[in-house]
C-alpha cells in the first residue's frame, strides 16, 4: 500500500511517503493471518524528546557496584572501576559471508565469551560461533521488495514498518536480519532516519542506531512501528509475523535474527529476549528495563547499555535486567577488564550466550558508541 502527504501520529507531524499510520490495537495469536503491502521511499520521523518511564524489577544481582565514568565499569567483586584494557572482539566476522568487520574495538566483543572469530564467506557462510547459515524461502525470489515503508496485516490489524536494505542486495545471500525498536514519541521513520535520540555527531545518530553503518552492507534491517508510540507484550504477535513476513519475501539467514531498541523500544527488545529466546540470535537494549515479569528460560546472548545518569529510567532498572539474563545465561559475577567504552563482558556465560553490559556517562540515550559496539556483539554469531 503506497502512503504519503503529511499525517498527524499521535499529536506529531509526520511528512513524506511511508509516514506511519496509526491503527487500532487487536489481538493476535500464533495462527494469525499475514498480509504485507509495499510502500516506496521513507517518511521523516518524529524526534520528540523520550516521555519518562517509570517501574522496577528485581533477579539475582551479578554486581555490587556502579562504574564512575566513561571508562570504567563496576567491578562486581568490589564495586570499584575496573582497570585495564578489555579483551575487545578479534578476527572478522562472518555472519554475512560478504561484510567487512565492525570496529575490532567494539564495547560488546569484551570477554573471552564474546569474541568471535572466522566465519565462511558466499551463500555457505558461517560466523564467530561457527554455525553454517539457515537460508530462508526468500532466498532466490525473483521480486524482492525494495527499502522503504510498508504495511502488513495481522488478523485484521494494520501495522507499520520500514525495510532497509544492503545496496548491493544479493537474492542469493543470506543476510542476518536486525529488528530496531524506536522509544516512546519516537517512530520507525526517525530510526531509519537516524538523528535523535542519538547523541549528535555520534554513531548511534546514523540511521537504526548506527548498527547499519558498522555492519557495512552486511545485514538486512526493520524499524517496526508501534500502534501510537509505545510497545506492549502484545506486540510479541507482530513481531513473529514480521518476522515471517521478511523471511518470505527476502534472502535471510534464520539462524542470525537479532533485536535492538532505546527506552520503550529497549523494553521491547527485553520482552521478546523473555518470550522468544530461541527465536532470536541476540538482543541488544539500550536504557531498558523489564516491564512486568520476565518468565522466559531460555538463553539468549545479552547486550545492554544505560547512562548512568538516566532520570527517565534508572540504571538499577537496567542492572536488574543485566542480573536477569545473566542468571537466564548460567553468568557468574565476575566480568573480564573494561574495554575502552568501559563495557564489561561476564564470565562463566553458557557457552555462546554472553552477557555484556556498558554503563556510560550520560543521560537518556543511546550511547554515543552503540552502532559499532551492538554489531560487533551481533556479527560474532
């Protein structure tokens, strides 16, 4: 379905084609019917300020304290700032088989866990973990769609979402396939977009968070849309169907699906790691917190970053997450030394389920080193 003008989004403006439309909430089971409509280019996003979001929750606590600074993260043994250089990621990944590595510095290749390296190259392609690549019915379409705003029906329901493509899109290539969830106020348009709620001149500013850039070509993205502007447990039906959706029409490598956000987006990343671990490769939340239970078991590779200053959602909101998928990983409360973002990787993880967890100076925001560090944590599977 083609969509343009200028639209009002929940008492935002909107403009350009593929500017996203709000439909009312429904209720979606496993069985749900799918439908997908194309819609050329992208709109411009909204980029209001993230409204507060308040709650708590509690799990096993892997550390006892908080980093001070950019440069150092707690040390859970003693709540003092480690020290030394972090065991960074090493070697190229290989998820895509035909993308270049992201920054061998990246905040989430910390620790012996997380480092990754080989990988296959061509439609055989393998990773960091080794794992052969799972290509999906949409390999080798003949019509593929293009980048931009489209529509998909879920029994009844329409909802939003923004396609972003490798320019050089391969039919034949299984791509890993990253969903970027947009925070409350936020739309998918300002994710594809880029701009804020990254910090300006930062690499979380580009578009999707900066991951796209660092994964240089290397990936397929999605920027859903939520119905008015924040996510619910509900939305877990979406995803499926999203993600099904994307499988069918393009080349995707079902063994490398992966989630990110900021603030809501961030819980919503969180609730699908709870609900669908097996689902999804990894997830990366950026100034997330659990919203209600978290009731998932099933390991999942653990990303995350909070500014410690965070007076919409505090820190200890984020650490408690950390400490859950950390128990959910079998991680012990010792981490590996701080990288130069000062994230910390925990040691003892499952193997291939790391947990890493980046405490940075700032406010509500995405850290200005997200992009690189969230696809080198990724491009390791």
């Amino acid at each position: 379905m083609r969509s343009s003008g200028v639209l009002a989004v929940g008492g935002l403006i909107v403009r350009g084609i593929g500017a996203v439309l709000l439909a009312a909430c429904g209720t979606h089971g496993s069985n749900d019917a799918v439908a997908s409509s194309r819609s050329d280019g992208n709109g411009a996003g909204s980029a209001d300020a993230a409204s507060a979001v308040s709650g708590t929750s509690s799990s096993e606590s892997l550390s006892g304290g908080t980093a001070s600074g950019a440069g150092g993260a707690a040390s859970p043994s003693s709540g003092s700032p480690a020290s030394g250089a972090g065991g960074s990621s090493s070697g190229t990944p290989g998820s895509s088989g035909t993308s270049a590595s992201a920054s061998d510095a990246g905040a989430g290749g910390a620790g012996a866990d997380a480092a990754g390296t080989g990988g296959g190259s061509g439609d055989d392609a393998g990773s960091g973990d080794g794992a052969p690549a799972k290509p999906s019915a949409g390999c080798g379409a003949s019509n593929p769609p293009a980048g931009g705003g489209y529509t998909i029906d879920v029994s009844g329901t329409t909802r939003q979402y923004v396609l972003g493509l490798p320019a050089s899109y391969d039919t034949q290539h299984p791509y890993p396939l990253v969903l970027t969830f947009h925070g409350h106020s936020y739309s998918a348009n300002s994710v594809a977009d880029g701009g804020p709620p990254g910090r300006a001149g930062s690499s979380s500013a580009l578009p999707y968070y900066g991951i796209q850039s660092a994964s240089n070509d290397g990936a397929i993205f999605v920027a859903p849309q939520a119905i008015g502007s924040g996510w619910s447990s509900d939305d877990v039906a979406f995803v499926d169907a999203l993600v099904a959706q994307i499988e069918s029409d393009l080349c995707v490598d079902e063994a490398r699906v992966f989630a990110s956000g900021f603030s809501m987006g961030a819980i919503m990343t969180i609730t699908i790691g709870c609900a669908e671990g097996d689902k999804f490769r990894a997830i990366a939340a950026m100034s997330g917190e659990i919203q209600g239970t978290c009731a998932g078991n099933h390991p999942v590779p653990y990303w995350a970053s909070h500014g410690m200053s965070d007076p919409t959602i505090a820190i200890a909101n984020g650490e408690a997450a950390r400490d859950k998928f950390g128990s959910i990983d079998g991680c012990s409360s010792q981490t590996a030394p701080a990288d130069a973002n000062g994230c910390v990787a925990y040691e003892g993880c499952a193997p291939g389920y790391p947990v890493v967890w980046c405490p940075f100076d700032g406010v509500h925001e995405p850290a200005p080193f997200a992009g690189d560090a969230i696809w080198s944590f990724f491009s390791q599977f």
